[in-house]
C-alpha cells in the first residue's frame, strides 16, 4: 500500500492516484472517501479509471 497516495483531510493538496497529477483539495473536481483517508482526483474521468481498479492504485 502506498502511503503517498493517501492524503488526510486536513491536508490542501493530494496527488491523483491516477494520473500522479497534484490537485487542490479545495478545487479537486472529484472525491473519493476511502475510510480514514480520501483521494483527489483532477477530473470525474480519473475517478472513474479509479473505480475500475482501485487495488491497482493502492
Ligand atoms: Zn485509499
Ligand atoms: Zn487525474
């Protein structure tokens, strides 16, 4: 499991899990709750590719 790629709440930037890209929490078009911990993603199409196989980004 990558620790990089879980971000906590309280942080202002995380990094798509998908596409590596840094996005601002604040203004990140799609969000996932993951337990303690959530992933960013630029774009509702990363959220996507995520969801398809989300064991491939964890
Ligand atoms: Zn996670
Ligand atoms: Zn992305």
């Amino acid at each position: 499991m990558a620790e990089d790629i879980h971000s906590r709440r309280t942080a202002k930037q995380a990094q798509d899990p998908v596409c590596k890209m840094i996005v601002d929490v604040e203004k990140a078009a799609a969000r996932i709750e993951h337990g303690e911990h959530a992933h960013y993603f630029c774009s509702e199409k990363c959220k996507h590719e995520f969801e398809k196989n989300p064991k491939k980004y964890h």
